[in-house]
C-alpha cells in the first residue's frame, strides 16, 4: 500500500469514528511513525509502506478512532515552541494555557527589568501550582534566565512526566518539584508569581465531555468540585500568606466562571487587576494582588 493510499484509507476509517479532522489525523500520524514532517508526506505520496510499517500505522490509527488524543499516542506536543512530553497522567496543554505562560513570563521579566537585575543576582521566584507536565514551568524559565521555580502537583505519575520534561530542556538546576495539593504544604515560601491552570470543570460536567478528555485525560486534573471553583476558593483563602507584597497570582479558569472568581478574591480582600479574555474573546485568565 502507498503513503497516499493509506491516508486515504485511515481518513475514512477515522471519519467513520467521528474524529475531528481526520486527514489531518492521519497525516499527522503516518509522519510520526515513518519520521517525516508531515508536508514530505506529499513528496511520498507513492512510496509503498512494508507490512511492518502498515501494521504498526495501523495500530496509531486503532488508538485515534478509540479516541484516544493524538498527543498522548505520539508521546509529545508543543507548548509556547516547546516540545513537551505527555502521557495519560498528565493535561495536554491547550493554546489559553500558553497565554498563562506569556502573562506569567512578561510580568517577571518586567520585575527584572524594573530592578536591573544582572544574571548573577538573586533569582526571581515562581509556583506553579498543579504543574502537571512541567509546560508552564519550564516556559518561564526558558524565557526568564533569572527565575527559580517550585513545581508543585498532588500526582507522582505527573512529577515524573514534569522531571523528565525538565532534564530534556536543562533546566534541573532551576525548576524543583513538590508533591503536595495545597499552598499551606510549602513550609512559608513566598514567590513574586504564583501561577497555575487548576481543575475547573464541575464534577457533573466530566461526563459531557469529548471522549478524548472524558475518558482519556486524568480526572483529578479536571474535577473542580460541584461548581468548578474549589481550587479558586482555595488559592484565595491562602494564597495571601505565600506571595511577596508586590507579587501577582495569575489562574486560568473556565467559561461562564469569571463573575464568581471576581468575587471569591475580592471577597478574601485580593485587588482583581486584570481579566484576560481568550482567542475566542471570552475571560480565561485572572490577575490578582494582595490588598
């Protein structure tokens, strides 16, 4: 069978399953397995596959119509140009996460630049919260040299997915891990940004969800209690204790929740200065202050 003719074959099979652009998918799944980019799929297009490769790509293309995300089955994606490794125990990174980490990044950095901090001086310091793969972690320390991060998560499968991450971009001697699901487990730090993409989905809404994320994604990195806010309650409640006076908490959130996340903080005496919408223009990302 040619490259072309098995695209068109597995394009057909994953229609049949309801997947979301499946030519796509199959592209990007034949140039994994054969280790092409996928635009030299089009220089291919007659190279006949042996039966080895077809079994094995067909195999990828058995996983993807059982609906199983297309990042977990090549083991990778991108976030913020970074390749980061992914796997069942750990979120795929999403393109409003990748703002979280432009927000987070640009505000240390102007920290640095207001305090003319030289490389050797003493670092700037993060919490990522729920850091699941590492993504939003190593993005701040990829794009701010002088900043140390606590990576924090409840999971030891997700630690070690954001361990390995870590040793693959260099950054071992500035991003350390912490096992542990609440603030207060940090012994006293304080951090100039607290930041973090915590579970927000409600509990009912789990079930509603695309199979990919449903049945697929781990759930005690989506399940935000009955209404979605419970980390949100959390983080206001004793995130005072944890943050330098002119430091930011920065948190990602769900549709249709900006209105009583507002309130969760100003309620806990936090100064709300910033909501950020989204691509699609609709409020994702909160910025508070201590009061």
């Amino acid at each position: 069978m040619t490259v072309l003719e098995i695209i068109q074959r597995s394009t057909e099979f994953l229609e049949r399953k309801a997947v979301e652009s499946p030519r796509l998918q199959a592209e990007l799944l034949l140039a994994h397995l054969l280790k092409l980019r996928r635009m030299q799929l089009y220089l291919n297009f007659e190279r006949m596959l042996d039966s080895a490769e077809t079994d094995a790509f067909r195999e990828l293309v058995r996983r993807r119509g059982a609906r199983e995300p297309l990042q977990y089955i090549v083991g990778s994606t991108s976030f913020c140009g970074l390749e980061i490794a992914v796997n069942s125990h750990v979120l795929i990174p999403r393109p409003e996460t990748e703002q979280l980490a432009e927000q987070g990044w640009f505000f240390l950095s102007r920290i640095s630049e207001a305090n003319h901090c030289p490389a050797d001086s003493s670092p700037l310091t993060a919490l990522d919260f729920g850091t699941g793969s590492g993504c939003l972690a190593i993005a701040l320390a990829a794009k701010c040299h002088n900043v140390r991060i606590d990576a924090v998560d409840i999971s030891l499968e997700a630690l070690a997915v954001a361990r390995r991450n870590v040793e693959n971009h260099g950054l071992t001697e500035r991003i350390r891990f912490v096992q542990a699901n609440t603030l207060a487990s940090l012994n006293g730090s304080a951090f100039d940004l607290i930041i973090s993409n915590p579970p927000y989905i409600t509990t009912k809404e789990i079930d509603s969800l695309q199979p990919e994320v449903r049945d697929f994604e781990p759930r005690c990195a989506l399940d935000g209690g009955v209404d979605g806010l419970d980390y949100f309650r959390r983080f206001a409640i004793e995130g005072q204790a944890f943050l330098k006076p002119a430091g930011r908490m920065m948190l990602e959130f769900g549709d249709g929740q900006a209105e009583a996340i507002h309130e969760i903080f100003e309620s806990e005496k936090w100064i709300v200065e910033a909501m950020q919408n989204d691509y699609s223009e609709r409020p994702r990302i909160i910025t508070v202050r201590r009061d």
